[in-house]
C-alpha cells in the first residue's frame, strides 16, 4: 500500500472514530436512561447495556399517576401558548425592527439582545414579585408570561434577521397592490417566513418543555405543575430511595416526543437556519 | 391633454439632495422614458410618482389633482419592478389578482379582468403555475400583468428589462411597445439602456445629477442635443468631442479646432468672447475616410469589427482616439493614415460649461415625428 492511500485510510478511520466518540456523547445518557426505565427495580443496580428482557411496569406506573398526566398537559398548553404568543409577538416586532426603518432602531435591538444576557437566577426575586402582584402565581400563566419573557429575544433576533433578508421590492409590490402593512405581513411576507417560524417556534417549544427553574418557583400544587418539575418530585416509598426506574420512564416518555417533533420537522430547520445565506 | 405633472419636485435623502427642482409635463398615452447614468435620480423620480418615496418639496399632480399625500393605491399607479418581486407562494392567477382582491373587486369580474389581462399577456395556459416554474420573460409578463389588472391610468416600469438576457430583452422590448400601443396607458419608464429609451419613448427624460438635462423626442435629443452631457450620453459609440476654440464670434462662427483646423460654422457664439474654449461634437457615423498621401493625415490606431460595420480609431492627439463608423468594406488596417469628411450639418458645438450653441436653422428639416413613429407601433397587434 502506498503512503497516500495509507494515509487516506488512517484519516478515514479517524473520521469515523471522532464520529463515534460524538454519537456517544450525545446518544449515550439517552439511550441509558431508556434501557434503565426498561428495568425492573430488581436489576436496576446491575450495570448493563443491554436489556435482555423489556419490563414496562415502570412505564405502567408513570402513566397511572393522575398527576404526571395532568402535568404533561400544562406542559402542553404552556409550551403551545408560549409558542403562539412569543411568534405572534416576535414577528409583529420583527416587521418594524426589520423592514421599517426608524430612529433608534439598532438600539432597540441592542436592548433585546441585552436583556436576554440575564440568568434566569437573577430575575427569579423579581419576577416572583410580579407574578404576586398580577395574581398569576400557582396558575399556567405565570408560567406563559415568563417564559414568553426569555423566549422573545431570542424570536425576535432570529426573525428580524430573516424579515430582512426578504427582498424590499416584494413588500413595495404590495404597497402598489394596495395591501396595508397588516396584509402585507400576513399574506406576502408570512408565507416566506414559514421555515424561520418553525424553527424559532420549535426551540421556544422545547425552551418551554424543558424548563425547571421558573415552574419550581412560580407553581405550588400538583395540578399546576409542568413535567419537569412532576418528574424531579417523583419519590420513592421513602425518603432514601430514588425511583430511579419511574424517573427515567418518565423522562422518556416526555422527550420521545421532543425527539418526533424535531425529526418531522428537521429539513425545515435546517433549511430555515440556512436560507438566506444564500441567494435562493 | 396633461395626464401627470411634476412642478418644481425636490428629494433630499440624508443631507443629500438626489432631485433638483424637476419640474415636467406628460401627457395622457405617452410614452416617457426617464434615462441617465446611475445615481442620476431616475429610479428616485419613478418612485416618488409611485408613491413609494415621498417628496420634499414640490407638487405631483395627477390629472390635475394633487397627490403628494396619497397612497400609492390611491394614485391609479401600476408598477413592474426590476426584480419583478412577484410573491414566490403565489400561483400567477394568485399574483395578478392580489390587488383586484385587496380592492374587494365582485368576483366574478375579478375573474373576468385577471383573464384578460392574462389573455393579453399570453398568460393564459401559464395560471396555475409558481413564479418558481417560470422562464425569465414569463415572470417579467406576470409582472406586468400584476401591475396591470387594476387598470391603472399610469404604468410604472422600473428597469424591467436589466435582468434579462440580451435576444429575451429586445423581444420583451417589442412586447412592451405593443401592448402601449394596445392599451395607450401612460407608461414611465426607468432605464440605463440607451438602445430600450431611443426605440419605446416617445419623450425621452434624461436625467444627470438630480436634474433634468433635455426633454424631448428621441430624434430631437439624437440630433439636437442640449448639452454635451446629453450629446454624449445617446449614442453608442459615443459622440467624438474635439478640442476647439472660438476664433471670432457672431451669428455665424469661426471656430479653430483640432483635425478640422479653421472652419466656418453656422452656430449663434455672439454671447461669447474671442478665444473662448469650446468642444466640437461629432458622431461617428458623420465621418467619412479617405486615404491620405503620404505621411499626411491621422492615423489608425485601432480597428474593431463588429460584422455589420466597423469602427475605425483615429489618434487625434487626445486621451481618447476618436471614432468613426465605417462600411466593412473599406478595409482600413492599423496604421493607415487617412482624412477626414465631415457633414457641417452634423456637427455639434458646446461651449465650456457644455451648453450646445445655437445653430441655425434650429429646426430639423424633415418633420421630426414621422420618420420611424415606431417602427413597431406600425406592426402592432
């Protein structure tokens, strides 16, 4: 063998190793946490990385709580309202930020940029305080409101830069054809941003599903809770043993569907995060 | 009768000012094209009629209305853009209706008039189909047909042409006279192509620096131009200029000049001094060639065949070589050495702020509409 093909094989055989070694960073916690929750409680301490024989009972018992299932549906209706409002929101605001041109406007969107730089541990006091005062604590909204809050910045940075990618003659068009600005964005420009809208509306989606923090802090009885935080309250039959089989059944249960969503919605993603770059 | 009117119109746009005082007049079914290097405020002048931009200072009236404040859809303005912009998820039937629709036209006539404007346009069989699935001269008609269904008095059109290839344009071309001859709307028309200006205008606009240098026919501004500005911008090859100065003013000129020497020449330099620096314009094909004796003569530096004529590069002494358009058959080579005719009555002269001097008789001959009153608009549908 030659020292080129030699060569090309090692490099190849490298390629497939940094390969493998990514896969395994990001698939292996998922994929031990599925083959744990597939594990009676018996054999959860004898490490393995196969399951010879699937036991559902950890599922079955997940599923039989009325309050993880009440739980998944706040988290629906929060991420699903979070979604609807920071898009209608953030596109309403990206049509001035990126097609009119006004003074001030690049300080705006410094100011947008900029607030999104807060932890979420910094507003915590704050917000709990304006969520008392509004009357919103221990309900859903509490929980749309602040997330809308951190989800905005975000949307609207992505969608301005898309709204001005758009090219201007086909909002001047529109101008000619008689169509308010309201029309204009709903009927011309809307119809082009549908791959930015997917992908800034399913990360806000999953920002929303995902978080822990702010539904501990703004939520008290079951009935209000989200899925992330249902799940980090699962106890055991004492205060020394963590369910681990209900957890991860639980935790896979609520991030199968994270997992369709983004693998149905994965071209438009991908092409919503390159359009633009090129001239298409 | 005057359909659109610009008095005294100003545009400033961040300390800059893009339009001076342009003041015109254009009448119902005519024809204008608004033509001028880039940068020279054309396009600027076309959108400030859309309404588009707005305007500093001046009046735009249409119909004798003023409309400075009114919305573009209120102006009974269409226009096509350069880009065409037509909306990418639309179907063309879809694209040429939106305006009809968004003017809440009854729907059976909406359907009428997106038919016939397609029928017009040869769109017909085309209605279903995506901007996507469209050749270049196809989305170009959909354009127009977009900016056409509502019937406006006034169709706007914004370089429609440039990004066509070249035998797609002179096609298109042809189409956009037949259907001014078809509809007699008024058309405004922005372009940097000389060739789109001199064959669909019937008054040309040309426009330098914000301000309006000539207006007129095509043949008046070929033939008669104002300006040296003007002399030069129509043309191709441009107009030659030779460096010449004023030996004795009067009604009648004498004029000392490079190549041409001391000559005679019917041109008003009364206003003028003795020795006054002037430039004498000459078209290319003003010029014949004779071969010289001997070392005599200018030479040729350069040759260009183009198959249907020649240009001949002569060394005058100057930066630019002057040009003469000559037959293929003359057979001039590089290094020849030859003389110059020139028909006096073709000759241009400017003074040195590059006004043209008046030259008597100021009126052409022959009438100056017939001649070719559009070739095309003869043959039109």
């Amino acid at each position: 063998m030659s020292p080129r093909l030699l060569k090309k094989a090692l490099l190849r055989v490298g390629f497939w190793c940094l390969i493998g070694i990514l896969l395994l960073y990001a698939v292996f916690p998922f994929y031990y946490a599925i083959v744990t929750s597939l594990k009676p409680s018996s054999a959860l301490f004898q490490v393995s990385y196969w399951v010879d024989n699937p036991d559902f009972s950890n599922y079955a018992a997940v599923l039989q709580q009325a309050s993880f299932l009440r739980a998944i549906g706040n988290s629906l209706v929060v991420a699903l309202s979070v979604v609807a409002l920071a898009l209608f929101l953030s596109l309403t605001a990206a049509y001035a930020l990126g097609r009119v041109k006004f003074r001030g406007r690049g300080t705006v969107l410094m100011m947008v940029l900029g607030v999104s730089m807060f932890p979420q541990v910094a507003v915590l006091s704050g917000l709990f305080e304006v969520i008392r005062a509004l009357g919103l604590y221990n309900t859903s909204w509490a929980l749309i409101l602040s997330y809308t809050i951190f989800t905005l910045p975000f949307t609207v940075w992505v969608l301005t830069t898309f709204m001005g990618q758009l090219p201007h003659e086909l909002e001047e068009a529109a101008i000619m054809d008689g169509a308010s600005p309201w029309v204009t964005l709903t009927r011309v420009l809307l119809p082009l941003l549908w791959p930015a809208l997917v992908t800034t509306g399913l990360l806000a989606f999953i920002a929303a599903w995902n978080e822990f923090l702010f539904a501990l802090t703004f939520t008290l009885t079951d009935t209000q809770r989200t899925v992330p935080v249902a799940i980090a309250l699962i106890s055991g039959g004492s205060s020394h043993e963590l369910p681990w089989g209900l957890l991860m059944a639980a935790s896979v249960l609520v991030t199968v569907p994270l997992v369709i969503l983004v693998l149905i919605f994965q071209r438009r993603i991908v092409s919503g995060l390159t359009t633009g770059a090129l001239k298409g | 009768m005057i359909k659109l009117k610009l008095d005294n119109v100003n545009k400033q746009l961040g300390g800059m000012r893009i339009l001076r005082d342009v003041s015109l007049e254009i009448a119902a079914g005519e024809f204008v094209v608004f033509v001028g290097p880039s940068g020279c405020g054309k396009s600027t002048l076309l959108r400030l009629i859309a309404g588009l931009d707005s305007i500093c200072a001046g009046d735009l009236l249409i119909d004798g209305r003023r409309v400075n404040d009114l919305e573009p859809r209120e102006r009974g303005v269409g226009m096509v853009f350069q880009s065409y912009a037509l909306y990418p998820h639309m179907s063309v039937y879809d694209n040429i209706s939106f305006g009809l629709k968004l003017a809440k036209t009854e729907k059976t006539s909406l359907r009428e008039r997106v038919l016939k404007t397609a029928q017009i346009l040869q769109l017909d069989k085309l209605l279903q189909r995506k901007p996507k699935e469209l050749s270049g001269g196809q989305r170009q008609r959909v354009a127009m047909g977009r900016a056409m269904a509502r019937e406006p008095d006034i169709l706007l059109f914004d370089e429609p042409l440039s990004n066509l290839d070249a035998s797609l344009r002179v096609q298109m071309r042809n189409e956009i006279a037949r259907l001014h001859a078809r509809l007699g709307t008024t058309m405004i028309y922005v372009t940097h192509d000389q060739v789109e200006a001199m064959t669909l205008a019937d008054k040309i606009v040309v426009l330098n620096g914000g301000h309006i240098e000539q207006v007129g026919s095509p043949r008046e501004l070929y033939e008669r131009p104002a300006t040296r500005f003007v002399a030069g911008f129509l043309g191709s090859p441009r107009m030659n200029f030779l460096a010449a100065s004023l030996h004795t003013p009067g009604a009648s000129s004498l004029v000392e000049s490079l190549v041409l020497g001391r000559t005679a020449l019917p041109f008003d330099s009364s206003s003028l001094a003795a020795n006054s620096q002037l430039s004498l314009g000459i078209r290319p094909e003003h010029v014949t060639l004779k071969a010289a004796q001997g070392t005599a003569g200018i030479a040729v530096i350069g040759v260009e065949y183009l198959g249907s004529e020649t240009y001949v590069h002569l060394d005058t002494g100057q930066d630019e070589p002057m040009i003469c358009r000559c037959e293929v058959h003359a057979g001039w080579r590089v290094g020849d050495r030859v003389e110059l005719q020139v028909e006096i009555d073709n000759l241009h002269l400017f003074d040195a702020d590059g006004t043209a001097l008046r030259r008597h008789p100021q009126t052409l001959e022959t009438p100056l509409d017939d001649i070719a009153q559009r070739s095309v608009r003869a043959g039109a549908l």
